[in-house]
C-alpha cells in the first residue's frame, strides 16, 4: 500500500510539473504577461508575473480589456558590447569591420542624445497589419510631417503582417544598418513622436515602396479620431534589460514567443475593444535638453 501511495504521489508531481512546463511553453497572450492589482474588495486569481508592470495612464481602466486587442512595444538602445556583457549582441558592418553592440531596453521616459541608435519591436496578441508612424515634436507643440516608416519593402520584404508570438522588428536584424539613428532635423526639436497601429486589415490608399514616405495629415488623423480613443499604457517597473535569445530568434522567425519569455516593455490597451477595431498608439521620445 505505501508502495503504490508513493507511486500515485510521484505521479500526481511530476504530472503537475509537465503541465507547468506545457503552460510555460506555449504561445502567450500579452495580457497574461502583466498582473494587474485588483481594485479594493476584488479577488483575482492572476498569477503574479516575474515582469510587474505599473500603471502610466490611472485615468484608463484596466477592466474589461480583450486580451487579444494588446499591443506590446519595446525600445532598444544599441551600446558598443563589452567583454563581460551577457546579452545576445547585433554585428553591425562598419568601414569593412563588424562591430558587435548590444542592445538594451529603456523606458518611454529615457532622455535621447543625437547619436543614439535606436531600434523597435511590437509584438500583437491577434492577426492582423503593423503600421509605424514618425513625426517631428517641436517646442511650441507643433507637429512634422508624418512619415510612414513601416512597412518597407526593405525590411522584411514588407510583409507587415503581426500574429500571436510573432515579433516584429524594427528595423529587422538583416537590414542595414539594423537601427535608426536619431538626429534633430533642427534646433527646436524636443522629441520623436511615433505612432504604432494594428489593424484587422490593410489600410486603406497606402503602398509599401522601398522608403519610409510622407503621408497627409489628413491620413493621420482619421486613423487617430477613429482607433487612438481610451488608450492605457502599462511601463514595466524594470528597464535596461539586455536583449536576449529567445527575442532575438523571435525577430527572425525561427521560434514564437512563448509565456516564459521576456515580456514587453510596455503594454497598450484599450478597455472593450472590438475584434474589428483598430489600435492607434503614440509614443513619445524625448531628446535631452
């Protein structure tokens, strides 16, 4: 009898520890990556995440979220790699060289520098088009021309198409050079105004040509009155994470994202959001004064 108890006690353990390993291994839902402190009197039953988030916009509720309508954004400052760095590195081919950086995570409030070599990566909870927006902030509030910098047909032979685990790298490992570098068109610029959009299908009036190309401002802001409504921001407590394996086979294709992988940096939502909705995102990078 204790024989066959200690069989079934085995059993039941190594069982709960495959399906653990199962739950970890399968494609996530970038819901499930944040935990979210329920509102006085509430119970919930989510998992406390290893990557807490916190809330950037109170005034957004984080009730009623579709968890396939989050979109999650993450950027990337590319710094020279040092002997005793552990994170995956990026070789950029430079005067017949191959210098080797590494790049690391920062938050939307990390103060730019010209020079700063920047790169981008979204990540969708559903089907659909990825569509990144630049435009020039000045210091009297007034905006630049918008400008279409995704998709290309330099990166990823403009295949803009995003789905559950897939990352979409910005630009992609094998462009050159892999990043932008940012640079003030003139003195009064404060900042880099992007503007990152899902939609359920092809926007509508827009080609991929082989350059980022200027939209109207007209385009621009019927997409923004129509899907940019109630959106909430989640930031990650943590910043300056190296980049790491699993995201860098991520952004080639070759694996999908899984539950056990790092999250996002930051997680954009909008409560009650409709499989045929779009979601129109900005974010904001400012330059050091």
């Amino acid at each position: 009898m204790k024989v066959l108890i200690g069989f079934l006690l085995l059993f039941l353990i190594t069982g709960s520890l495959v399906v653990a390993q199962k739950s970890d291994d399968t494609t996530r839902k970038l819901w499930d990556t944040a935990y979210i402190a329920p509102a006085a009197g509430k119970t919930t039953s989510r998992r406390r995440a290893s990557s807490k988030y916190r809330i950037a916009t109170p005034n957004v509720p984080v009730d009623n979220v579709v968890p396939e309508s989050v979109v999650g954004v993450t950027i990337w400052r590319l710094r020279p790699a040092g002997r005793s760095d552990s994170g995956e590195r990026i070789i950029v081919h430079d005067d017949n060289a191959g210098k080797e950086y590494v790049p690391e995570r920062i938050s939307a409030n990390t103060k730019l520098v010209a020079g700063d070599r920047l790169r981008i990566s979204v990540e969708a909870a559903r089907n659909g088009y990825l569509y990144v927006i630049d435009r020039e902030l000045y210091a009297d509030g007034t905006l630049g021309e918008p400008y279409l910098i995704f998709p290309t047909t330099r990166t990823l032979n403009g295949d803009n198409q995003v789905s559950v685990g897939k990352l979409a790298e910005i630009p992609a490992q094998e462009d050159s050079p892999p990043f932008f570098t940012i640079r003030r068109s003139r003195p009064d610029q404060v900042a880099e105004v992007l503007s990152v959009l899902v939609t359920p299908v092809p926007l509508e009036g827009v080609q991929i040509t082989d350059k980022a190309q200027k939209l109207t401002n007209e385009q621009v802001a019927k997409w923004e009155q129509s899907w940019s409504n109630s959106v909430g921001r989640l930031d990650m407590e943590n910043v300056g994470q190296t980049w790491t394996r699993e995201e860098k086979d991520a952004g080639t294709n070759t694996r999908a994202l899984t539950a056990s992988a790092p999250a996002p940096q930051m997680l954009f939502y909008r409560p009650s959001l409709k499989a045929t909705d779009g979601m129109f995102v900005k974010l904001r990078l400012s330059y050091r004064k």
